[in-house]
C-alpha cells in the first residue's frame, strides 16, 4: 500500500436486508481480482455490538478492565478501543490511508459518493422508494442499485448510474453486476495509479558530469531520489540519454521495475523529456521530478495528486514566491500527452507552453509549507557547490 497517499471512498445505503452486503462484498471480491487494494468500513447501527470472542485472552483483558486492547501478530493487527461517542466515517477514513478504494457499506450521511441498494422484495424499501420517487435525487446519491423498474428509470432520467441487480441465487448474473459496478467505481472513484518519471537527461556542463550519478550522501543521486519518492509511486520511470549508466539501478532496486526510457524526441530541453515521460507511463497520472532535486517531497507529491483527482484539473503544480515548479508536479498523462507532442513538433521546449495550454491548479506557497514544512524541496544541484548546500540541508 502507498501509506502516504490518502484513500478515496465511496458506500453503499440502503436499509436492512436491502441485500447491501452481497453486492458490497462481490464488488470488493471484483475490485481485488483486478489487482485494487480495498479497504472496507461497515457501518453497525446498535450500540454494545461484540466483535471479540469470549474466551480469548483479549477478550479478558477487555472485560478486566482494559478500555483499548491492541492483538498483533507477525501479519495482522486488531484494535478494539471503547469510545465516548461514534466516530465519523471521515476519521476512520483518515486512518486508512494508502488503499486505492475503500467500500463504505452504510454510512449515509458522511458525505460520501453513495450507491443506493432498493431491492422489491422489501416492504421498507418499496416505500423508500415511493418516496425518493417524489423528490430530487440527494445530492451524494451517484448511482441505484435495483430490481424495481420505475427506481431504474427515475435515476436514468436523472442523469445517474443504474444496476439491475439480479437474482443473488444466479452467480454468473451477479458476477456480471459487480463487475459494472466494479467499472463505475474504478471509472470515477478508484485512485489513479501513478507513473513517477525522474528527469534524468545527461551529462551537465555546470556539474561537471551527469547529474543522476553524482554522489550524494555516499551514494549516486539517482539512487537516493528513486528510494526517496518510491513511496509514491506505482510505477517507475526514469527518462535518460545514458542507461547503461544507470542500469545498475535495476539490481540495486530489483523489486521495483525500473524502466529507463531514452528521450523519443532529437531535440533537447524540458518539454522534450515531458513528452518522453507521458509516451512511455503506463497510469493515468504522471508525476514529474528532477533528478537533482534531491529534497523533493515524496507528501507534497501525494497531495498533489489527491487534489489533481478532487479538482479535474490537468495538473497541479506547486508555486513558490518566484512561480511555478513544474519540475516537482504530477498531471493528467492524456490531456498532457497530446498537448506536449504538439508543442514539441511545433518547435516549442518551454514548459510555460505546456502549462498555459492545460488546465493548472496551483498549489500556493502556503499551502506547500502546510504540507512540507521543512522546505527545500524545489532546489536543484547545477553545480558541485549546490549539491553540497543540498546535502548539509538533508543531513540537518
């Protein structure tokens, strides 16, 4: 799991036996066959409910007296804590970072996306759906659930998702049920896998020698970057004119898939290896950082793209007092990827011509200080002298 990226959510409501929890659990069991990390949250209405098990040592530590009782073992963890009052399906979001979806069965007033589940069979939701038919669809509702024909229509009409659920008895149906819903969720609420790309172009004259290979707290800089915004990253790329320098990258990192892509474009310059970078990742969102940035921020990158998914921007690009830093920003690979070859086979190597064709969210100096307050994170190496003010700044 990427523990620094935060986790997006959507639920599912509906009142008891609406069969919530046979279409929640095919559609976690869908989401993980397609290699999602999934997290869940279900929603207990009564008070007093039991989870541990009478008998077990936990158990008797809790009914001794004990108001918080963690169980660990060598691979899982369980807490069970006593609390003065529910906790909001926000905070138990917040901490369960690092999923690419979490399914929420409940909850329906968190404020989250939701799915309403009405099944005909029950009384109660034949007349909740009387009722809904009546009025406007809430606002958080995306998408129904439903065998009841007229709850189809009426979220057709206006504008949202709709699945006929099947009968539960006919596996191929539901199966063929949670793998739409499985697209919907991964279409508009799934985190978008990201491709960080480090910048690693050549030989720099003011450096004396390539970037990436200078040392760097008794190691080459390349290595350093790529151990210290892994964290980020579902995939790895690293765009060079010089890979057999830097092959020695896929031993030292052999779990990680490094690929090292040589610029697709004659021309040298920024732009030409954004346009390199955005050809060759495979996720739909594309992190960007210089080599020789070797402060930059493995949180700031995250957020960025935690807000790249709130906004719908094209990019989100963080700024300092002097402008943008586009060189530690993440953006949207297909809107990018067009624009960037265009302006590149039209004689273009500024990235300002990139920014100013797409769709930019800002991230403002204050906001990157929120984020990562101990700064630094934009300075670049071009010359021995810097990299030594860069490496005192990362030993303090």
């Amino acid at each position: 799991m990427h523990e620094l990226l935060h986790s997006t959510a959507i639920a599912f409501v509906g009142r008891h036996n609406s069969g919530k929890t046979a279409i929640v659990c095919a559609v976690i069991e869908e989401l993980t066959r397609r290699g999602f990390d999934v997290g869940s949250i279900k929603h207990h209405g009564h008070v007093g409910f039991e989870i541990d098990v009478p008998g077990k040592d936990s158990y008797r530590h809790r009914h001794a007296g004990a108001t918080e009782v963690v169980v660990a073992s060598p691979d899982a963890v369980a807490r069970i804590k006593n609390m003065p009052q529910e906790v909001e399906c926000s905070q138990l979001l917040e901490s369960m970072p690092g999923h690419d979806i979490v399914v929420v069965e409940g909850y329906r007033e968190s404020g989250l996306p939701y799915i309403e589940v009405m099944r005909a069979a029950s009384e109660r939701d034949v007349k909740a759906a009387e009722s809904l038919l009546a009025a406007d669809p809430p606002e958080a509702m995306v998408a129904v659930a439903s065998d009841i024909p007229d709850v189809i229509a009426y979220a057709e009409a206006h504008g949202l998702s709709a699945f006929e659920i099947p009968d539960v008895a006919d596996e191929e149906a539901f199966r063929g049920l949670a793998s739409c819903v499985g697209d919907f969720i991964v279409a508009g609420y799934a985190r978008p896998r990201v491709t960080l790309a480090l910048q690693a172009g050549g030989e720099s004259r003011r450096m004396g020698e390539s970037k990436a290979l200078v040392t760097f707290r008794g190691r080459p800089l390349i290595a350093h970057m790529v151990e210290r915004l892994l964290p980020v990253a579902d995939e790895l790329i690293i765009t060079t004119n010089e890979a057999d320098k830097l092959a020695f990258l896929l031993d030292e990192f052999p779990d990680v898939g490094i690929r090292l892509v040589a610029d697709i474009y004659p021309q040298r310059g920024a732009l030409a290896g954004f346009a390199t970078a955005f050809e060759a990742a495979s996720h739909p969102v594309v992190a960007v950082v210089a080599c020789d940035m070797a402060l930059a921020s493995a949180n700031l990158l995250a957020h960025e793209v935690q807000l790249l998914q709130e906004t719908g921007a094209d990019a989100v690009v963080p700024a300092n007092r002097h402008g943008f830093e586009p060189m530690h920003a993440v953006y949207r690979r297909d809107t990018c990827r067009e624009v960037t070859r265009n302006l590149v086979e039209n004689g273009s190597m500024r990235i300002r011509d990139l920014l100013e064709s797409i769709e930019v969210q800002q991230l403002t100096p204050a906001e990157v200080r929120a984020i990562a307050p101990l700064g630094g994170h934009f300075a670049n190496a071009n010359t021995p002298e810097e990299l030594a003010k860069l490496e005192e700044l990362s030993r303090r």
